[in-house]
C-alpha cells in the first residue's frame, strides 16, 4: 500500500509542475528542471508561492524520461531492499529456528531435571511428614524449652544491663582512684625532690667543707715537710762536712804514719806540701762524691 501512495504523490507532483510550467516564463531555458521534496510539500500544503523564473521550461517528453529514469532507479533500489529484506528475514527464520530447537532440547532438559528434583522434595517432604508426626509429642516439650529459654534470654539481658552499670561504676571509681594516687603520687615525687635538693645541698656543703679542711691539713702537712726537708738538707751539709773533716784527719793520720815508718832523712817540706795537695785533691773528690 505504501508503494502505491508514493507513486500517486510522485505522479501528482508532477502533473502539478507542468501545469506550473505552463503559467511560467523563464528567464534561462538553459537551466534543468529540479524540484524538492521540500518545496513539494510546501507547495501541497498550500503555503508555497513559485518566484517568477524558478523553473525553465520544458518539454512533456523531457519531463517523461526524467520520471521514468527517476522510478526505474527508484523501482531498483526497491527491489534490492526487498530481496535483501527477503534474505535477512530468511536467515532470521532460519536463526529463530535453531534457536527454537536449541530451547527446547534446553527446557527439556531443565524439565527432566525439575522433574528429578519435585521426585526428590517429594521424598523428603514425605520424610519430613513422617518426622512431624513423630515429633508432634514432643511440641509440648518444645513449647516449654521455648519458654525456659526466653526467661533465660530475659535473665541474660537483665544480668548483662546489671554487668555494664557495674562496669561503669568500676570504671568511674578507678578513675576517681587513679586521679587520687596520681596526686598523691606527684606530691610525693615533689617532697622527695625537695628532700633530695636539699640532701645534696648538705652533702655538697660537708663535701666542699672536708675537701677544704683536708686541704689545710695537707698544706700544713707540706709545709712540715717542706720545713723537715730542710733541716734534713742542713744535717745533711752538717754531716757531709763532719765527713770531709774526718776522712782529712784520716788522711793526715795515714801520711803521718807513713812518714814515721819510713827510715832516714826526711827533705824539707815534704812532709806538709804533698800532704796538703793530697787532701785538696781528697776534700774535691769527697765533695763531688756527697753531691752526686
């Protein structure tokens, strides 16, 4: 239908252009004739007005070919839209098909199957009917531990309620506690840093006063023996001298008696110059000898 209603508008297009063509002058019979879809539905409705010179003029048997070129492609192009529409509805049958067979061997399948599984529930619901008359003597047993157990589950709730109050109150008296040593605690830490201040303020004090009274004994010790040192130095030279003096006499003892023991004449000053010359040499070598 919708065929047809398209080449009856198309033929009405063009009866009412070559009366157009008609009533027309152009101004250039050069130009083709061309005509919109646009301007023929403007033209139909009716609010379309031609300008003088749109159109050239043509012949009827131009107008005929271009009409007849213009459905024989259209009449093409339709032909091909309808056997590509033919193919595609038949690879479309073609697909409904398998996918109709594969479906129903599937919900066959998944029928078997429910089937299999309504068997089995209808065992085990005989079994479960079975079971519930057996137990249905123990319903008023059940009902009473039903009970039992709600009154259980009201102790608990209460118990737990009483629990957390305890909690809380344990709790804030712990804190009151904790506060309290810890005050205590920090007053405690106080006096004793203050004890221990002033411990070793006093033992800093006793220290400095016995480091100061030890090293006054300690001068005056020195200073003893700095003084013992040289009245010893003095004795020392007193008895070093002693020695030189007694180790002379010695010498002059030994000489002398050499002197005596030796027979004959003794030559003038030989006795008192070697003898002197000889302790000179005695008194420099004992010095040397006490110094080292």
């Amino acid at each position: 239908m919708w065929h047809l209603a398209i080449k009856t508008n198309a033929v009405q297009a063009v009866c009412f252009c070559l009366k157009e063509q008609t009533l027309m002058k152009p101004h250039n019979e050069h130009y083709s004739w061309k005509l919109s879809a646009q301007d023929l539905l403007f033209r139909r409705s009716g609010r379309w007005r031609p300008s003088p010179g749109r159109f050239p003029k043509l012949s009827l048997c131009t107008l005929q070919q271009e009409y007849m070129s213009y459905m024989s492609k259209r009449t093409q192009k339709r032909q091909s839209a309808i056997v590509t529409l033919s193919d595609q509805n038949h690879q479309a049958q073609e697909n409904l098909k398998r996918q109709r067979e594969e479906n129903l061997d599937k919900y066959q399948e998944q029928a078997n199957e429910l089937k299999k599984e309504i068997l089995e529930k209808e065992n085990e619901l005989a079994l479960l009917n079975i079971e519930i008359a057996e137990l249905r003597e123990f319903k008023s047993l059940q009902q009473q531990q039903l009970g039992r157990i709600a009154e259980l589950e009201r102790e608990v709730t209460s118990m737990h309620c009483r629990h957390s109050e305890s909690l809380q109150a344990l709790k804030a008296g712990f804190l009151s506690e904790k506060e309290r040593y810890e005050a205590q605690a920090k007053q405690k830490i106080q006096a004793l840093a203050l004890a221990a201040n002033r411990e070793a303020s006093r033992c800093l004090l006793s220290h400095t006063r016995a480091v100061s009274l030890e090293n006054q004994h300690l001068r005056e010790e020195l200073q003893q023996l700095i003084q013992r040192a040289h009245s010893l130095r003095g004795l020392q030279d007193q008895l070093q001298a002693q020695r030189q003096q007694l180790l002379l006499e010695r010498e002059y003892v030994r000489e002398l008696r050499r002197l005596r023991a030796t027979p004959g004449p003794t030559p003038p000053g030989s006795h008192t110059r070697p003898l002197g010359v000889d302790r000179g040499r005695e008194d420099t070598r004992h010095h040397r000898t006490a110094d080292t």
